[in-house]
C-alpha cells in the first residue's frame, strides 16, 4: 500500500517488504493515537472501542477504495473479508486494553 501512496522507485521484492513494514508500523502508531483522543472524551471504555474498531476498519476500506486496490468489502468474499475483520479487531482490541491498563493506572 505504500507504494501505491508514496510511489518510491522500488528495485527488489525486499525494499517492498521494508516499505510495507513501515507502513503497516505507521498506521499502527497513528491508529493507537486515535484510540488515545477516543479517551479524552467522555465515552466509556467499551464504546470508544467499538468506536475505535468502525475508525480503523471503516478507514482501511475507504482507503482500499480510493486507492482502487480493492472492490467494495461485500465482493471480497467470505474468507477475505472474515480474515480482514478478525485482523482489525484484534488490532483495536490490543490497543483499547493497553489503553485502558495504562490509562487506568494514572
């Protein structure tokens, strides 16, 4: 995905995979800020990761779309969208729990 955002000259499959790396580490951290300004507001730990879970997914879409790297989510098929939901909500699981046992400590 970063390459088709950035379009970087890349000469081998391993500067790909570095690329990806530091995309996928970027969204992460950018994701795991999101969740942080989701607990500055009045919400409840469980609504703001439900919350946090529709922003990270929905946004992957969107990006997906505009990116025209992917059809619309209901013609990916069953396992490819099953695997995709289940990665992100693993993704906003983790990062609502370390949240809250953070937050929860201050």
């Amino acid at each position: 995905m970063g390459a088709l955002v950035f379009r970087p000259p890349l000469k081998t499959g391993a500067q790909a995979e570095r690329l990806g790396l530091a995309v996928h580490w970027g969204h992460g951290i950018a994701m795991g800020a999101v969740r942080g300004l989701l607990g500055l507001t009045p919400l409840g730990a469980l609504t703001a990761s439900a919350l946090h879970f529709v922003i990270v997914w929905g946004g992957d879409v969107m990006l997906y779309r505009a990116l025209d790297i992917a059809p619309m989510p209901w013609k990916w098929g069953g396992t490819a969208l099953a695997t995709d939901l289940f990665h992100k909500l693993v993704l906003s699981a983790v990062t609502s729990a370390v949240f809250v046992a953070l937050y929860s400590e201050v």
